[in-house]
C-alpha cells in the first residue's frame, strides 16, 4: 500500500515543491562554493558557506525518478546511469545559474534530458545497449501480478501509437509529476 506522500502511479515518493526550491538554493550555494574556491590573492580566506549535504539531497530525492528518465530516452542501463552522473554533476556546479528556484524541477529534468539527447546524437554511441531489468514486486500475488501485466501490456499497446515525444510528455507529466508548463520546459516547446 502507497503512503500519502507517494505518487499513485510511480509508487516514487512524492516531492514538495517548496523543497525543490529549498534544495535549489542550497545546491547554489554549495555549487557556487565549489566552483568558486578561495578568493583570489587569499588562500587562507574563509569559503563561503556551503551546504555540504545538498548533492547528498538531491540524489536521495531525484536519482531514481531520473534515472528512469534517462533510460526511458536511452534504452541502455550503463549510458542512463552515465548521463544520469553527468547530468548531476552538472545541476551541483551550475544550480547557481538557476534564476527562478521554483524552476528547479523542469531545469533538472531538462539538464537529465540535454545529457541524454547529447548522447543519442554521439556517433560513438556503442549499438548493443544493456537495458534495465525490470523490477518485480515481491509482495503481490499472482492474480495481482498477472493483472498488473495485462494493464501494462494494454498501456503499451495504447502509448504505442503516439509519436516519441507524445510518449515523452505523457511520461513526465503522469509518472514524474511535472505540470504542463514543466513539461513544456523541459521538453522545449512553446507555452501556449
């Protein structure tokens, strides 16, 4: 059984908006804090003060919601995993870039996304991919079972007949709980 803060259809705990916003203040701070290092001239200077658990936070709360994004758009475990760490690395160092904190949730999703196109585009992308396993539920019967495959079967058979991006938006807006505008940004598409 789902706790009330887990999402229905993810079963991923569900995340506040206002601590999307916390954690991307945070994360500015700590990658500002980084990337800054000491002041010039003074190597003894104090840093600024940084949130040393922020990245810590931000992979408890995102990393397997974003790590089922990467190989939704991969379709490969090792390059998911891949961009996933890159894609992180990059929201530590840059969060301080982030102009509106209550963004935080589309800039990431679309950083996760840019990683992942950019290798798709690689011509060094190796051919044979290692998909996931799926995971089963240990706790279901096999009526539970056997009706949870019948529905995903019919889900398939209906998301089958939509073009990739229709997929995609569908994808983040039900299971990873980005409204329209998120979904909007981080599938850069226009606002109407």
């Amino acid at each position: 059984m789902l706790s009330p803060r887990e999402d229905l259809v993810s079963g991923w705990p569900t995340l506040d908006r206002l601590d999307d916003e916390r954690l991307a203040r945070s994360l500015a701070r700590s990658g500002a804090h980084v990337l800054s290092g000491p002041p010039p001239g003074d190597a003894t200077a104090p840093l600024p003060a940084a949130d040393t658990d922020a990245l810590a936070r931000l992979v408890d709360a995102y990393a397997a919601r974003l790590f089922d994004y990467c190989h939704a758009l991969l379709r490969d475990q090792d390059q998911a995993a891949r961009a996933l760490h890159a894609a992180l690395l990059a929201a530590y160092a840059h969060a301080g870039r982030l102009a509106d904190p209550a963004a935080f949730r589309a800039w990431l999703y679309a950083l996760v996304r840019n990683e992942c196109v950019r290798r798709l585009r690689d011509p060094r992308r190796p051919a044979e991919r290692r998909e996931a396993p799926e995971v089963e539920d240990l706790f279901l019967d096999e009526a539970d079972r056997a009706r949870r495959l019948a529905t995903r079967r019919l889900v398939h058979a209906a998301l089958g007949g939509l073009r990739g991006s229709e997929r995609e938006a569908l994808d983040l807006l039900l299971r990873h709980g980005l409204d329209d505008a998120e979904v909007g940004a981080v599938l850069d598409l226009p606002a109407e």
